[in-house]
C-alpha cells in the first residue's frame, strides 16, 4: 500500500516544519511581508495552516479554520503576491528535503484553491 501525502510529508511533524519555514520566508519577502505582518495572530494562522495541510494531506488531524473563499474574501489578493506565497512554499519544501512527486502533489493542492483566494 502506498503512503498517503500525510504520511510522505512527514506527518504532523513534517508539516509543522513545513509551514514555520513557509511563514518565516512569506516575512522576508518584499511581495507579501506586509500582509503576514499585518496578521494580529501569527501563531493562530499558522496553526491553521498546519491543520488545513494535515487535513488536505490525508492525516488525522480536523481543519477547524474558514473555508478559502471566507479567509481571503476582500483582501484583493494579486496574482503576483500569489505566485510569490507559491514560491515560499516551493521553497520551504526544498528546504525540507521534500521529494519532487511530494512537491508536485503540495502545488496541486495549493493552485486549486487558487479561484478562492486570488482577487476575491
């Protein structure tokens, strides 16, 4: 049996490492630092963000955050500022040592949420 993307990430340890690394660089990027400095609870989107990649990835964890549409209705987020969290996360996951089949599946996931995040 094949392992889940959960499991291939390294489960909920992986993504946590995951995601702090995400986060940490989507500060020092000139494109979207001011949107995540502006977040009043840091901690709070991260731990979101951990349970929606656990969730999304096959793990046991429970989303408990908004849908996509609802977290980013309004903020009129731009096509260039989205590509720019892409390539954190590409990043982040380099950094990782994640594989190219782990990497591939991550960015899938991600670019179909995309309609619900940019420009709404």
């Amino acid at each position: 049996m094949s392992k889940t993307l959960y499991e291939r990430l390294g489960g909920a340890d992986g993504i946590a490492r995951l995601v702090d690394d995400a986060v940490d660089a989507h500060l020092s990027n000139p494109k979207v630092k001011t949107r995540f400095e502006n977040t009043k609870d840091i901690e709070h989107a991260k731990k979101m963000s951990r349970e929606f990649f656990c969730a999304g990835a096959g793990g046991p964890e429970t989303y408990t955050g908004r849908d996509m549409l609802t977290t980013h209705k309004g903020m009129n987020i731009s096509e260039e500022e989205y590509v720019a969290v892409m390539d954190d996360i590409l990043g982040a996951m380099t950094k990782n040592k994640l594989g190219a089949d782990e990497q591939k599946d991550v960015l899938a996931i991600l670019y179909s949420l995309k309609g619900d995040i940019i420009h709404v």
